[in-house]
C-alpha cells in the first residue's frame, strides 16, 4: 500500500468527502471515486495501489482528466498520461480574526448565476468549475451592477471540516479587498455551522499564502496535486 494511509480526514480529503458528505456526487468504482463529470474533475483512490488506478481508469473517459490530493508522491502505474504534478499547501482555518464590515454588498450566488460564475472561472482560472458545481453550495458574490466581479464558495466536505474554493476576482477589480472579504464571509458561515474551514493553494503562490494566513489560515500539510489522463 503507498500513500492514502493517513486517518485524519484531510489526508485523503476527496476521498472522505465523496464516501460521507458528498456521496450524493460520486461516481463509485471501489477502490476509486470521482465527483460527477459536471461538478468538478476531483477524483480519489482508496490507496495508491494498481489495483485502485485501474479502478480510477474506468472511471474515466479517454480524454477526461482527474485531479488528484495525495498524501505521497503519485505512484501512477505506467501508461497514465500527467497534465500537471506539483505540490499544494493545505492550510485550515481554526481561529479566525474577528469579523469585520465591509462596504461592499456580498450575494448569494444561485443557479441563475452560473453562465457569470463559468465566465469568471474561464478568466481567472481558480481552479475548476463546471455546470453543476454550484450544487456544492454557498457560493457568495460581489457585483459590479449587474456585473459578477468576484466569488467564493464551498467544495469538498470531509468529515468535520468543509473547503473553501473558486476563491477568484475579474482582474479589472483587483486590488480591493474583494478576495479576503469573501473568504472571510464563506470561511465565517463554515464556522458557524460547526466545522472547520479548509483551502489548498499551490506552494509556490506566497502572495495567496499570506492572504490566507491574514484570515486565520494555517498550513497543516503538503500535498500532491496531480491531474492525470487514463492510459490511451
């Protein structure tokens, strides 16, 4: 067995996510699990195992990429096809700093919105979201007029702790606090329901890091971040 071993939740965190709070969302394969394609590319293996990458494989269509958090480097049985492997913090937000006002209007985001949410996603690349992604739930927002300028919601659920994602702003409105405003409102939410806000960020984005610790955010570990396409 390499890797996935780990009993704390946030080791194999979308593999939890999908076998608890989200199992509403998976697409099963045993040893493998995915969300479902219109939700999000994140996918999951029990361990790293060719017996678990074989289940992940027929999961997958031809060109359908998974993405993937290990808690070890990827041990990708020979064949697989990788768009991406690079390191990731993930950083978990148990005491918050105090609540602050802000001027800015913050709206909860809801199906109407999403053809704006996809666009701001094409444009600034958070990370993915698809058509359906919504339906993991509390997306907030900040307008420009009718004009859909920032967001941030939430994505995967382990057991007790929920994850803080599509943290992005139209590049034309930068620079204004929006990010912070809302990771602070969608983090504060988490909280008030119980569980622990989490985010992963790439390990080479310091400025990001730091705005993330700004808000009460702590690396608790590294980890691998790996988007694979299925052997040809």
């Amino acid at each position: 067995m390499n890797g996935m071993g780990g009993t704390h939740p946030l080791d194999n965190p979308i593999w939890h996510s999908l076998a608890t709070g989200h199992a509403q969302f998976a697409v099963d394969g045993g040893l493998a699990k995915r969300y479902h394609p219109d939700i999000a590319p994140l996918a999951a293996v029990r361990e790293q195992s060719p017996e678990a990458y074989k289940a992940l494989a027929e999961l997958l269509g031809p060109e359908d990429i998974a993405v993937l958090f290990l808690d070890a480097p990827p041990q990708v049985p020979e064949g697989w096809r990788f768009i991406m492997n690079t390191m990731m913090e993930q950083m978990v937000c148990e005491n918050p700093p105090a609540a602050q006002a802000h001027a800015d209007k913050i709206e909860e985001l809801r199906e109407e919105d999403v053809p704006q949410m996809m666009a701001l996603a094409r444009l600034t690349e958070p990370g993915p979201f698809r058509r359906r992604t919504i339906e993991l739930g509390g997306y907030r927002g900040i307008r420009n007029g009718e004009r859909l300028v920032a967001m941030t919601g939430r994505r995967t659920s382990p057991p007790g702790f929920v994850e803080v994602s599509a943290v992005c702003t139209h590049p034309d409105y930068r620079g204004r606090g929006y990010a912070t405003t809302l990771v602070s409102a969608v983090a504060g939410s988490i909280l008030q329901q119980g569980e622990t806000p989490f985010l992963g960020v790439k390990q080479d984005n310091a400025a990001a890091i730091r705005v993330y610790e700004n808000q009460g955010f702590s690396i608790r570990r590294s980890l691998y971040l790996v988007a694979l396409k299925r052997p040809a």
